[in-house]
C-alpha cells in the first residue's frame, strides 16, 4: 500500500513536472507532393508528373524563386561533383553504358498556368562546378507572400543508375530513392542562426546525405503486376489497369522524403509490432521511471511490419523481424512512440549491396548475405546491426530532422550511440556484435576500434564534403560522435543522460534542429556550462589520451647520516639504519612511500578519476581536473600500492588508448589485447566498406 502510493505520488510529481514536454503530434507540413509514377523495368526509366504545392514558412520574406535537389543527376557522368568527390569514376569498369543516372525535369508550370520551364536552370551553390547538375532553380512569375503558397504542376524523367549509392537498379530489383525533383529548405531568418531568409539546397556530394520539409506525400506507382512493391507509407488504394500494371498507391504524412522499391522476387514477410505484447508492463514502468515520463507518455502504439526479403535469405525472415521490434521498442521508450502505422524493411538483391543499409522515412533497406545462413557468420549480428541502426534513423534524421550535409554528426552519430544502446539492450552488453567460440564484440569497440592517435585531423562539426581525406567522414559523422555521447553519458550519469536524450528528441520532433541547439539543451538539463566539453570535442580536433606515467611503491628506509638534537649531535650509520630497517620488517611496522604519474598524453582536457588500490585495502578514488600535462600522487602508507588505474570505470570512451590506462605494480597476467583490437578495427572495415551503416 505504501509502496503503491509513493509510485502514484511519483508518478504525480513528474507529469507536473513535465507537463510541457508532450509529444508534437504533427509537423508543420511545408510541403505537398502528389506524385504519380510508372516504372520501365527493363530500360530502369521512371516516368512521373508530380503536383508540389509549397507553402512560404517566412514572415516577413516575399519569395520569388525556388530551388529543386536534382540527386540523380549525380550519377550522370563522371563530371557531377558526387563523382568527382569519390574518385572520379563509378565502380570503374563495371559502370556499364546503360549504368548512368540521371533525372530530367521536362516541364513546369504554376497551376494557373505560368510556364516556369525556360527559367530552369542548374546552380552550384557549394563548389561552382559548373557541370553539376544536381540543384536547379526557377523563378516564379510573382513572389510568394510570408505564408502564401504557390503549387507546380511538373513533369519528370528519372533513369535509375546501376545501384551504386542508396538507389538504383540490379536486375529486377529498383530502389528508387531521391528519385523526382524535390524542394530544398526555405530557412527563414532565425531558423538554424540564419541571420536573413533563404534556401537551403546543397549538391548531391559523395558523404553528404540529406535535408529536406516535412509534408505530405501520396503518390501512386504503376509497375507491372508481377512485381511486388514496397514504400514509403501506407498502402492506401491498388487498381489493376488491365495492360498487365497495377498501380499501388502510397500515403503519408509528416515525413520529408520518400521512397519505394520493386522487384517480382521478393518474399513478402509481415508482422505485427504489439505495443502491449511487445513491451512488457514492467517495461513501460521502468522506462517512465528513468525518464521522469507518466506511463501514458511512454505508451507506444502497434505498428504493421513488411520484411521484403530475397528469396535466398529466407531464413532470416525472423531476425530481421525481431530487429524491427526491438527498434521499435527501445527508441519509442527513449524518445517517444514511432508516429506512423507501418514500417517496411527491404533486403537488396544480390549485388545490390550498395542500396543497402539506407533509411527513408518508414522505409529502409537492410542488408545480409546468404553467407549469414550459416554457422558461424549467424552469430555475427549484423543482419541485427544493421536493420536495428537504419530502423533507429526514423527517430534522428527522420523525425529530428537536422541538416545532414551541414552537421551529419546530429543524425549519424546520434544514431550510432542509440544502435549501439538499442543492440545492448535486445542482446546484452559486450555481445552486441558477435558471439561465439567465446568471442564478444560490441557496438562500443567498433567505434572505439577506429579511434586513435592519427585521426586528429578533422573535427566533428564539420560539412559533410569538408572532410580530409573524404573517408574521414565515417569516423568524424558516426564513431567519434557516438564516442563523445557515451563519454557525455559517463559524466551525466545514465538517468540524465536518458533524459536529455529525450527533451531533446520531444523538443526538435519534426523540426531542424542544429548542434547548438543540443549544446544549449545540455546546459538547460544539467543547469551547467559544458561548452568547454563541446569546444574541445565537437568543434576541436583534439584527442583524449590518459595514462600512467610512472608508479612505484617502497618501504621508507630508515634515514642516516649526522642528526642534530637536544640531546647533541647524533650519527646513524648504514650498517645501523639496514638493523633498524630489518627489526621494522619483522614487526610488520613498515611505512610505503607509493608515487604514481598520471599524464595527459592528448590535446583534450577532461576531468578524470583515479583509483588506487593498496594491499587489503578497498579501492580508493580522486579525481583530477586533467588541465595539466602530469599529476603526480604521492601516498605514505602502511600498504603498498598494488595498482593504479585512470578512468577506472572507462568512462570516457573517447580515450584512445585504455591499455595504457591502468599500472599494475605486482607481476601483470592479464593478456595483451592489441590482437583484438586489430581484429575489430578489420572487422569494421569490412562493414564500412559493405557500406553497411
Ligand atoms: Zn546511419
């Protein structure tokens, strides 16, 4: 009864507390796109006219022009900036002539019909290459007032590139994405620290992924009927059109992009997200509890799960299954219930790995390989990996939808740290990876793995085209962010850290948040300053690199020599002092002098703890600021010192190097370890060369 009563009262306590933190509901719906599209599987041509009606989100700002993402033309020849970026050739030889892509806007017009079309043309507002053709603009006849809106009637050709980056064809298979024009961002002034009004539309570049309105889209797909068809939204309508298409059409609401896929030879899986068999009671409690949220906040609603699998990799139909789920439950406890009724997961043809690992709103694509049928490659959870990361962008890029060309970091890294938390949290720590013949790996090591001394070069904050070389990207958008946060979690300890993570997701749901805006709500939370944590870590290229310098323990000898005392001079000889030193060895009566330097072997300042653990003694903790280069520790005790050890709890994941973290003064047995980490650091390029994440 008491007990009853006190959890009632607590839960009274936070919704008074939180009150203002709800969910939103809906975004601001800028955008909206009807589109209709029939695709040519065999020349891989889409076909499309799409009606986009935009709405000025200014106040003050009259607009006359407007700027369109032509992403496909980055694979038009091997002059776009995306190209040139990445090498300066696709795939080399196996770019065969029919292998470009390319999309064509052929006509535009106002629907009062204003003819834009002889206004089109291309702009390159982050490199001046004058043959990218990857953002056009046009310019209307009269400008759109603050909060008018203007509507387009457009017509398009997309030719889909042999999969190669996020989209294209394989065969059969088609992965549309970023596949008809689409409006770049009217940031009026204010928005993301603009100081005037204007759009935000950069070139498709090799790193650079996406930013883009929230709307609404419906949008019917004619293919051949043989063909099996999965998208962004929910299936709302299908008509057969009696020349051996269907068109299937597709609806959703507050996202910002859309996608969808066909091929005649997927497995169609399904399944059902239950948020009351999925999520246990003790579960929702558990989540409010940390979260300071009332049960009702943290209620998550069931949602429809289509796995399109290839035929190949049926057997792994459940574990892409269990992943969805576990997505769906761990992110909608932490930051709030997935808003939408389906989520489709695709597995990309053979040979199609390139289309893999890729999110779009409600629908991503996966990855596997019928290798991962089979012992032991079953136990390397990557199908799990994987599906539970992409999954996991829905909460980042799709619904905090920050500029992913601009600050990656907010969406990749954010998602990185969440994986690795989500894969904690379904298949145990330090497993989350891979399992057998008594190997463990986890999330955390992969990142850490990629984390040393050489990669000092780049900063976090950076653009995504910015990075030197252009394969830092990885490491600078994905592994040190999802470093920095864990390090953050280490000093916030696990419930703030859960609950910043959440004000944070409530607060820019639907909106474009940018980095300080993050940095702005730490402060809030904690009621702190941690711009000295920010400035070194997100802006500063700096690493993090404690150690022990030196630690020694000896028993205080007996002093000798020439005394002066009352009672006149005195001398102790060494032969006197060794008799003197033996008879309080024998008492047991011995004095320790145990000195230990820590030191600071990296550019990044941070306050660290060390433990000391002296013979039958419990261990012993001080903390030290770190702004030094070295701190010595100088104990006289009538215990020697057995170890020392920097960041006992390692913490602060940043840390280069833990192997030089700890000194053990007695004989060491512990195995060197160096061979693990070379085996996780190929490990994890195997899975960024995949393209995976
Ligand atoms: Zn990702």
């Amino acid at each position: 009864m008491r007990r009853v009563l006190s959890i009632s009262l607590l839960a009274f306590l936070a919704a008074a507390a939180t009150a203002a933190q709800s969910l939103p509901e809906r975004s601001d719906r800028v955008v909206d796109y009807r589109i209709s599209v029939a695709l040519d599987p065999v020349k891989h041509v889409l076909t499309g006219r799409q009606t986009l009606t935009w709405r000025n989100p200014s106040t003050t700002d009259a607009v006359s022009e407007l700027q369109f993402h032509l992403y496909l033309n980055a694979f038009k020849n091997t002059k776009s900036t995306f190209v040139q970026e990445s090498g300066g050739q696709l795939r080399g030889a196996e770019m065969a002539t029919d292998g470009w892509g390319w999309i064509d806007i052929t006509s535009i017009a106002t629907s009062a019909g204003a003819d834009l079309t002889p206004t089109l043309a291309f702009i390159q507002p982050d490199d001046g290459n004058k043959d990218d053709q990857t953002v056009a603009r046009v310019t209307l006849p009269e400008p759109v007032p603050p909060g008018g809106s203007v509507t387009l009637e457009m017509a398009f050709t997309s030719k889909l590139p042999q999969v190669f980056a996020r989209t294209g064809y394989k065969d059969d298979f088609h992965l549309a994405g970023q596949w008809f024009p689409k409006l770049g961002v009217y940031e009026p002034a204010g928005m993301r620290g603009r100081e005037t009004g204007g759009w935000n539309c950069h070139q498709f570049h090799a790193n650079s992924e996406f930013y883009a309105d929230f709307g609404t889209y419906a949008v019917d797909i004619t293919v051949p009927s043989d063909y099996i068809v999965g998208a962004t939204g929910e299936r709302k309508r299908e008509r057969a059109n009696g020349n051996g298409t269907t068109t299937y059409t597709f609806e959703q609401a507050d996202v910002h992009d859309f996608a969808w896929t066909a091929d005649p030879d997927y497995v169609v899986v399904k399944a059902t997200f239950s948020a009351t068999q999925d999520v246990s009671p003790a579960e929702y409690e558990r989540t409010a509890k940390l979260l300071g949220r009332t049960l009702d906040e943290v209620q998550l609603s069931d949602v429809d799960i289509t796995v399109l699998l290839q035929p190949d990799h049926r057997p792994q139909a459940q574990r892409h299954i269990d992943a969805a789920k576990a997505g769906l439950k761990y992110y909608g406890l932490r930051y709030g219930r997935y808003p939408y009724k389906t989520l489709t997961v695709v597995d990309p043809a053979p040979g199609a790995g390139g289309a893999g690992g890729m999110e779009y709103p409600t629908f991503i694509t996966a990855g596997s390989a019928w290798l991962f049928n089979f012992w032991p490659f079953d136990r390397i959870r990557l199908v799990e990996e994987v599906t539970v990361h992409e999954f996991g962008h829905q909460f980042w890029y799709g619904m905090v939808a920050s500029n992913e060309f601009e600050e990656a970091w907010l969406d990749e890294g954010f998602n990185t740290w969440s994986t690795s938390k989500a894969m904690v949290e379904a298949y145990g720590a330090d497993a989350t990876i891979m399992e057998f013949l008594g190997f463990r790996m986890s999330d955390r090591d992969m990142s850490r793995a990629s984390n040393d001394r050489a990669g000092r070069y780049n900063r976090i904050l950076a653009k995504s085209w910015e990075y030197t070389p252009p394969g830092a990207y990885g490491f600078y958008s994905y592994y040190k962010p999802a470093l920095a946060l864990a390090t953050l979690e280490g000093y916030l300890g696990e419930q703030t850290m859960a609950r910043l993570m959440r004000t944070y997701h409530e607060r820019w749901r639907f909106k474009h948040p940018r980095s300080e805006d993050f940095f702005a709500l730490v402060n809030e939370v904690t009621g702190q300053d941690w711009s000295w944590y920010f400035d070194q870590v997100i802006r500063g290229t700096d690493i993090v690199d404690y150690d022990i310098g030196s630690a020694s323990t000896r028993a205080v000898r007996t002093s000798q020599g020439v005394f002066d005392a009352a009672a006149g001079r005195r001398t102790v000889s060494s032969s006197d002092a060794d008799e003197k030193d033996l008879e309080i060895e024998r008492a047991k009566k011995q004095i320790f002098e145990s000195v230990v330097v820590v030191r600071r072997s990296g550019g990044v300042k941070l306050p660290v703890e060390v433990a000391f653990k002296f013979e039958g003694r419990p261990v012993e903790r001080q903390t030290w600021d770190g702004r030094d280069t070295t701190r010595r520790f100088r104990f006289e005790r009538p215990e020697k010192l057995e170890w020392v050890d920097v960041d006992p709890d390692r913490t602060i994941a940043l840390d280069v190097n833990w192997l030089n973290n700890g000194r053990r003064l007695t004989p060491d047995s512990r195995p060197a370890a160096s061979w693990t980490a070379r085996w996780l650091f190929m490990l994890q390029n195997v899975i960024t060369t995949l393209g995976l994440l």
